[in-house]
C-alpha cells in the first residue's frame, strides 16, 4: 500500500452517541483518505459533525462502527503524532507562554533529551509563529490571536505527524484571522505538516487548503461531496480575490452549503 496517499485513513466510520433521550446517529459511512502533507478543510452547517469526526481522528472519541488509521496504525487514542489545536488555545493561564510550550514539548522529548535541547525546542517553535518577545508573558498578558499562535506553537513544538485543527481562528476578528490564515500558511509550507481544519469560513477553506471536503446535515451526515482546490502555492489572498478559479471554488461550496445543504432551520420554512 501507499502509505503517504492514505496518510490518515477513515473507512467505512459510524459514530452514534448514546446520550439520555436514546441514541444519536451523528456519522454514516464516512470514507476519507489524506495524503501526507495534505490540508484538508471540514465544512459543513452547525452541528452536522465536522469536530465530531477531527475528535475521532484525534483518538478522542472511538468510532461506534469502521475504523481509522494514521501512518498504516491504528488510531487507539489521542497521541501526540495527532495534535489538537482547539478554538479556545487551552493555555494553562499560570505557566507563561514558554513554560506551556516547554510542557508539551517535555512530555513528548523529556525521555530522550536534555534540558538545553527541549528549551531550544520550546523557543523554536515560539519563533516559528513569532512570538519570541512574548515568551515571558502569561496568557492573560497577550491578545486572542497570539494565545491561539502559542497553541500552534505548542502543537508544532511536538513535531506531530498531523496536525488537528477544529476553528482555530474563529474566536478572533477578521483582521487578526487573516493575519494568522497567512501565518499559517507559510508555516505548513515550511513544516509540510499535514493538516486537517475545521472551519466555518468559505474565504479560509479556499486559502489554505488542498482539498475541502464539505459534510451534508446531519444527523448521520456524511460527505457530500469534496472539492479539489488546484490553487497555486504561495498563495496571495489579495491575488486570489480577483483570480476566477478561486471565484470558481468559492462558489462550488457556497452552492453546496446554501443551495444543497441548506441549513435545516431554513429548509423547514421553506416547507
Ligand atoms: N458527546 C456527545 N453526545 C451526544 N451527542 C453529541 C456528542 N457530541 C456531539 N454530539 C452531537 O453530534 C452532532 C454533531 O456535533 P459536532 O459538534 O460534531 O458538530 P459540528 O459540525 O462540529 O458543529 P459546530 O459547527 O456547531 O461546532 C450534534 O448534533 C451534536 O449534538
């Protein structure tokens, strides 16, 4: 088998929750292989189980039925091979931005390396998201955007396999996204990491990704269909705009989420 073309591999995956009023169906049939070095998108309205599915690639959740693997193994729980960037950085308030890079980086080196080499590894991936000068700061010293870049910075510092994603930047206002969009993406262009995001925003999915694998409603969504985003890289966000085949992709998952997949609560009234 080709390892690196089904780098992350779901097959065949069902996810019910047994919750108080019965079971929940959240996933069916859900088929994906990711490439390594590939950055896949997740969209799809609310609720339709786009954290659901990163949370199952994460080793988070196990699936109800199919399985998924990372690297031809698998994935049995969450390992820092898959690391997670949430939408809330998760930053440990009382450490400074270096003590919770340094913390992740320990627990995935601290067996195998010095002190000296695991501080040069914190600040390293620190300097890789820009955030050398804030190293000495705590979290509730700095903005919304650079506590997410010290979450990056944390999940990078574990040098992982894949790097998880779920809304990243959608805490953050529009200016400071697309600042840390296009901080991201020369970052994945200097790692190759292989990343899988889940967003809610065409614009993002268009700019950074390789392919946008859109999900129907739920419950029991699936993947409705994927979109391959033959851009050129680096991109310019600014070039882009004006550039039809970005107009092209944009509108191929505008119309899946508002004309195929409208949103439920609109299709109600439509009824
Ligand atoms: N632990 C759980 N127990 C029961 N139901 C759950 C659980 N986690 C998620 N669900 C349900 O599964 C469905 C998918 O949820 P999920 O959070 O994956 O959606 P999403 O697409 O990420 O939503 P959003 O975009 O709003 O974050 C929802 O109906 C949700 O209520």
């Amino acid at each position: 088998m080709d390892n690196d073309s089904k780098f992350i591999d779901v097959q065949h995956v069902e996810m019910v929750f047994n919750t108080r009023k019965g079971s929940f169906h959240a996933l069916r049939d859900i088929n994906l292989s990711v490439k390594k070095g590939e950055f896949i998108s997740l969209i799809g309205h609310s609720g339709c189980g786009k954290s659901t599915l990163l949370n199952l690639i994460a080793g988070l959740n196990r699936a109800t039925e199919g399985a998924l693997l990372c690297a031809n193994r698998e994935i049995a729980g969450p390992a820092p091979e898959r690391a997670v960037v949430f939408q809330n950085h998760s930053l440990l308030p009382w450490l400074t931005c270096f003590e919770n890079v340094y913390l992740a980086v320990e627990r995935v080196f601290g067996a195998s390396e010095n002190k000296t080499q695991l501080k040069a590894r914190a600040r390293a991936a620190l300097a890789l998201v820009g955030l050398t000068a804030a190293e000495q700061k705590r979290p509730n010293e700095i903005s919304g955007g650079m506590k997410q870049r010290v979450g990056i910075a944390r999940a990078l510092s574990m040098e992982p396999k894949v790097l998880l994603m779920d809304e990243p930047f959608g805490a953050l206002d529009a200016l400071t996204r697309a600042h840390l969009q296009d901080e991201l993406l020369k970052i994945v262009a200097k790692t190759h990491s292989t990343v899988v995001m889940v967003t809610h925003d065409v614009d993002e999915a268009v700019l950074l990704s390789d392919r946008i694998v859109m999900m129907t409603n739920g419950p029991a969504a699936t993947i409705g269909d994927i979109v391959n985003v033959r851009l050129a890289r680096p991109r310019d966000r600014v070039a882009l705009a004006q550039d039809p085949l970005y107009i092209e992709y944009r509108t191929a998952v505008l119309e899946f989420l508002y004309h195929r997949q409208a949103h439920p609560a609109v299709q109600k009234e439509a009824a």
